[in-house]
C-alpha cells in the first residue's frame, strides 16, 4: 500500500495569528507536524500552503510544499487543489493530517491509510476514541460519531450522541456502555473523490453542524471509521494550546 500525506496550512487564524509558523522548540509548527506525519509508511508528506511565508519555512527545513490558492473556502478546497498539481486521482489514497496536530500519532495515520485501502466500499476513512467524562460528552466542541455493524460512520454531531434515553441526564458523570465515540480530526481519502468533494453542494446538515464531513454521507458516500484505544495528544487553536503543546515536547 502506498498513500501520501497531505498538510493543508493557512496563515490566517483568528484566535493565533499565523498559527503554522507558531514556534515549538525551535521549529515552526507545520514543520513540526511534517516531520511527525514522515514517521508514518506515507510514500510523501506535502505541505499545502496559502502563503508564501509559510512555503519558505517549509522550505528552509527541507519539507515538500505545494503553494495553493489563498482564497480556499475549507481545507477539503486546498487539498483538491494539491491532489490536482502532484497529478493525484482514481484509488490514489491521501490522509490529511491538520497543520495544527503537531503531536499526531504516526501509527494512527498508517491505521487510517490501511483501513481506506481495504474497504472499497468507502471513499473516506477517519478515527475515533471512547469517550470516558461525560464532560467530552456534553461538549458542543467535542465532536461525536455513531458507526454502523460495519464500522461505518452513521451520523456525526456536537449533541451527545447516541443519546442514552433511560439513563444519565445532562450534565451528570455517568457515562453508558459501550462508551460513546469521539472523533477524532484525521481523514482519508480516495483521490478522485477529495477532488470531487468540493463540488458538491453543502448539506443542511452540515452547516447546522458546522461539520464539513456531513456532507460526504448526506450525497450518499460512506466513510470507514478506525477506532483506537488511544487519545491523541492535544492539538493548537489557542495560545493555551500552544503552552501546552510546548511544555509536553520539552518534557
């Protein structure tokens, strides 16, 4: 099996102003998450980067950047653009690993590549993990994901879902069982399919959500879900984040 990693970066952040350039003992953050996502089997780890800032750091630390448009409206629209200028299409497996996940787990990304490639039956794959507080699970910004018999993702949604209808009530610690799942932000894609994406139309369900992925079982697509025993370390959306994620890296 071969499968390219795919990093889409851009400057602009509202709640941490040119995020993929953050600092981490010394390396920029999308350079960080690069080297973190080549331990994994991936064939190539390419930056898709909005800014010309952003391809010279990758550049200087000798990690392959492919410059795109900065006028994408979502992430999936840069990788499009990518699949098209690396000559990606058909089967071609690609897993796009966020440019704020710089503790990603290498073995989770090969997990998820894996799953794509024997599952015909599904354009996408991604990962999930047990929830264990019922804080995670009350969290609008913790995202939930209910699979089907043949691990397929049914519905993914910020309420907490499966809703356990004679158990707990809101805002209680008792979680059911089997545990609820979590999602976690890593995705696979068939290369025709990523290219495609953009051009379907936004689902009502997703922009209730304000989850892209809702749009890919709303026009009748399947997405294979990996589920791990493991959390993943934390990733980087806030100045908070990004003390933390340093502070565990110089543990």
């Amino acid at each position: 099996m071969s499968f390219t990693v795919l990093v889409p970066a851009r400057l602009a952040s509202t709640r941490l102003p040119r995020k993929p350039l953050a600092d981490i003992g010394g390396l920029p953050m999308i350079v960080r998450v690069a080297q973190r996502a080549a331990l994994s089997s991936a064939a190539a780890v390419v930056v898709a980067a909005d800014h010309a800032d952003i391809v010279a750091a990758c550049e200087a630390h000798g990690v392959r950047v492919v410059p795109t448009r900065a006028d994408h409206a979502t992430g999936s629209d840069r990788l499009a653009e990518a699949c098209e200028k690396l000559g990606l299409d058909g089967g071609d497996v690609v897993i796009n690993v966020q440019g704020d996940e710089p503790l990603i787990d290498p073995a989770l990304i090969d997990a998820c590549a894996a799953l794509l490639d024997r599952r015909g039956d599904c354009v996408m794959s991604t990962a999930a993990h047990a929830i264990a507080s019922a804080a995670e699970l009350d969290n609008p910004n913790v995202v939930k994901v209910v699979l089907d018999a043949a691990g397929r993702a049914l519905y993914f949604s910020r309420a907490p879902i499966p809703w356990w209808r004679d158990g707990r009530a809101a805002g209680t610690a008792q979680i059911q069982s089997p545990a609820p799942l979590r999602h976690i932000g890593l995705y696979g894609y068939r290369a025709g399919f990523l290219r495609r994406f953009p051009t379907l139309p936004p689902a009502p369900i997703e922009q209730l959500e304000s989850l892209e992925q809702l749009r890919v079982l709303w026009h009748g697509e399947r997405i294979a879900v990996h589920v791990t025993d493991h959390a993943p370390g934390p990733g980087v959306d806030t100045p908070e984040d990004l003390a933390r994620v340093r502070a565990l890296l110089a543990a």
